[in-house]
C-alpha cells in the first residue's frame, strides 16, 4: 500500500490533528482503472463542496490530481482513498483562525468482485438507523460511527451489505453504497436532505438512466416500498453497479434495467474485467 | 505540553487509525490539581461503559493511572485529554476480528478563568441541533462535528458557550458542559437518551444537590423552560460548575442555589483558587 500525508510519503500523523479529535474532516474512495481515476472531476467536486459546507480552509488541490497519479500503477485496478482534514489545532472544538488542511492519500490494489458485478449480493436490513442532521447530510465526512455500529451487525453473516433506515424508518442507503428501487413507475432513491452520503456514482447513474429513457424520482422511500421493487441494486465509485440478489430471506433475480445501466456505467469503466 | 501514545512519549499516530477514518472512538477529559485526578474512577466508568457500548476491545486500563502520574506536575492545575480509539484497521467501516486499541493522552496547562467561575459566563443558543441517535446518546465519543459547527457559531461573539437543541426543540446542553436550571419546582438537567454527553460532573452535581436536599429531575426540556428558569448552570469535569449570567440578551444573576452547589463542589476540588 502507498500512503501520502501532505503529498510525501508517510504514514503517520499528528495526534492534534482535528480529524482524529472530532472526525472533522471528509474523504474520497475511488477507482483507478490502469492510472486513469473514473469521475474525478465529480469526486473532486463533491470534495470542495463538503469542505465548504464545514468551512474547512482551502487545501491544495492544486496539482493534486499528478501527484496521486505519479504513484498509481497503470497494469492494475487500484482503490484510492483521500482524505482531506481540517488540520492540527489545541483542544477545543471551535477551530482556530487559520488551520491548515491535512491530506491523506491510500492507494491499495483493488480486489475484484465479478460474482457481486454478474450475480448479485444478499442484503440484510440493519438496526442501527441514520440520525437526521440537515447541516452534515449528503457529506462524506469524517463522523460514520452509525456506519460501523451498522456495518458490525452483518459482519459476520452471509450477506455482503445492509441497509440502513432513517429514524422515521425511511430506506436511506446501504453502509456503503447509496441505493436504487425499480418499480413499475421508474427508478426510485431515497432522499439524502436529512441524512446520508450523496454518491458520486448515485449522481452518474441518474445521469445515465436519464440518457436512457429512466428518470429517476428522489423521495422517502418506505420498507414496504424497499420489499415490493422489482428491481434492486446498489451503486458506489468503486463498484459500479452492483444488483441486490437477495434481501434478508427475500430472493431477487437480477433485473433487466439494472443490466442495463450495469452494462452502460461500464462504459466509462470497466469495474469489472 | 506532554503527549503520550500507548504510553510512550510520542505526538503521531497511524493514518490507519480508525479514530482517524470514522471517529471510531472515545475521550475523557479532566482536572489534575497538584498531582490528584479529581473523580477519575468515575472518569475511568465512563469510558469503560463507553467502550463497552461501541464493542471496542479492552485496553490496557491497569497501570493507566500510574503511567499518567508520573508526568503530571504537583505544582499545576492541568488538563488531561485521554483518548481511546479501536486502533488500526484496514478500509471499511466493519472492524476486524482483532483490533488493538490506541490509547492517547495529553497533558497541558490550565488556565484559570476566575471571572467565569465568580460571577458567570454569557451564553447564546445555537442553530446547529444534535441529532437524535440512542446507540451513541451520552457517550463522549469522536463524532463531534455537530458540536464543531455549533461552537464556530459563536467563537467569533462575545459569549463563551452555546446551548445547543435537539431535532425537535429540546434543549440538551452548552457545547462542552452539561445543563442545570433552577425552577420553583426544583433542579432539573435535560434527558439525554436520545443525544448529548452524560458529563461525569453532571452525575457528580446530582449526587451532591440530593446530598443537600435538592432533588434532580431529568426531562425534556423546552426552550420556554429555559428562559424562564431562576438559575442556570452548566458543568463539567474541569471547570466544576460555572453560572449562567446572560443567556443571548437575558441578564442573570447568579443564583443562591447554583452558589451553593459550586462551593460544595469545590470541596472536592478547588476549581478556582
């Protein structure tokens, strides 16, 4: 594994960094498909978007984009992780005047996944819910305790993903993906205003079915909707597209819309060789 | 300012640290007045509780307390920060079976604020609201972007804490310290099961007031409630109990009561020499 801390090689940082003391930061995971990283231009956005929502100082991406590119390596698929926090300062949670960013880069081969990509995962329902927070909702941020108290309810079963509700009991998203419902009306995701990660990949595939001919509708989406969908599938950058073959004790087979914009997400990428 | 990792004088961390990725979680923050932690085995309670609650593994508690000793200086007032995170982990946010957990402390000067102490401080009420999630309600842990955003509402004014609400309008606590009123009918602090921290010296000043006569009644709290308390206090761990003398435009005077409580507090630790 490569690990850059501010641009050099490195693997440590300070401890009076405030992404570690508050979680006060956000992060990028995405694909490098032989050197070149898919929607970067998207990531990148999205990655100054949630910075200024939390007010986090300009870093420097200036650049950024070749020095992560100087250590990719072009004969594989690699994950890139970049994270991006507010920096060092003394106890307390009111940031000082001027802090500088910290930024992390991983860079990691990428284990692939062709059974999930053709066949499908099994999905289970989790416990723990999202807690609704206008001012952090949509962000990649640095705070995903739920994400781990979730992500340890099915850690060690048969299913590879799990979704997870709002406190209202409204379909959010799966820990790591954002989520997709085909129905006989069209395409169906939940609504993030409230809380959630907004994907990178969420928005191309709606980019995508659009082009298609699939609009997609963005509202609450109850668990008697979530069980009734034709259709299921489950998208990240890293992914793709992955169908949901089986939802708790729920058998699934994988769709054919979910086949399509499976097929034409891999246009841009092959997530799966 | 001393700093310790796993014991050993040391100011870096790991970039792999899941306290770094997620916030994975928990601190403690006290007094150490020449040399003696004031309520430690209740400080160590919590974070014991904490931990117990985010399933992370048990550290190296025996011999903490002496490890911390011996680098406190008898001739200050300090302030301890004791953070312990899962340790590392590889990417994703379900731990791995095994995780070694991190254990940081630092150690720093205090600085007496006697004017806070003797006649009150100015508070505002913040926009930013907690969000509402039991599984995390009380804990002291990582994921504190929340109270990041509401402290940078007011870091800039003239007033030296916050009182942040709930989703649905309760009031729950000051940004760092725990929430008291006085009424006709008694004391009462907010309920914290959905959201906020449950400050050791909250449980500590419940104690005490019973002690003295004064029952606690632990409730929603309405911001009506609120403005039209006789007396406000907040508290926590270093700073004791610290009167409420304007709340946004609202002048206070210190109260007979909030007097009272602060001095029999003291007897435990003088906060304020």
């Amino acid at each position: 594994m490569i690990t850059l801390v501010n641009g050099q090689p490195g693997d440590q940082i300070s401890i009076h960094d405030r992404g570690l003391a508050y979680g006060d930061g956000v992060f990028e995971t995405m694909l490098s498909h032989h050197g070149v990283i898919p929607l970067w231009e998207r990531h990148l956005a999205r990655l100054t978007r949630s910075l200024e929502q939390l007010k986090i100082q300009p870093y420097a991406s200036d650049g950024l984009l070749d020095s992560i590119k100087e250590y990719l390596n072009p004969a594989l698929q690699q994950i890139i992780k970049l994270t991006v926090t507010r920096g060092r300062g003394p106890r307390g949670y009111a940031p000082p005047e001027h802090c500088e960013a910290t930024t992390i880069v991983t860079i990691s081969e990428r284990a692939q996944n062709s059974s999930a990509w053709q066949q499908g995962i099994p999905v289970t329902l989790c416990n723990t819910s999202y807690s609704m927070q206008t001012k952090l909702a949509g962000l990649k941020h640095l705070n995903r305790l739920e994400h781990v108290l979730a992500s340890m309810e099915f850690s060690q079963c048969d299913f590879d993903e799990g979704i997870m509700f709002d406190s209202q009991g409204m379909a959010i998203s799966a820990t790591r993906h954002n989520l997709f419902l085909v129905t006989n009306s069209g395409l169906l995701t939940p609504d993030l205003s409230q809380c959630g990660v907004a994907g990178v990949m969420r928005d191309y595939v709606m980019e995508i079915a659009q082009d298609m001919g699939y609009e997609t509708q963005i509202e609450n989406i109850s668990r008697r909707q979530l069980l009734n969908a034709d259709e299921l599938f489950l998208t990240n950058g890293v992914n793709g597209v992955w169908p949901i073959r089986q939802l708790d004790s729920n058998i699934l087979s994988v769709g054919a819309i979910t086949s399509k914009l499976q097929m034409k997400v891999a246009e841009v990428v092959p997530y799966c060789e």
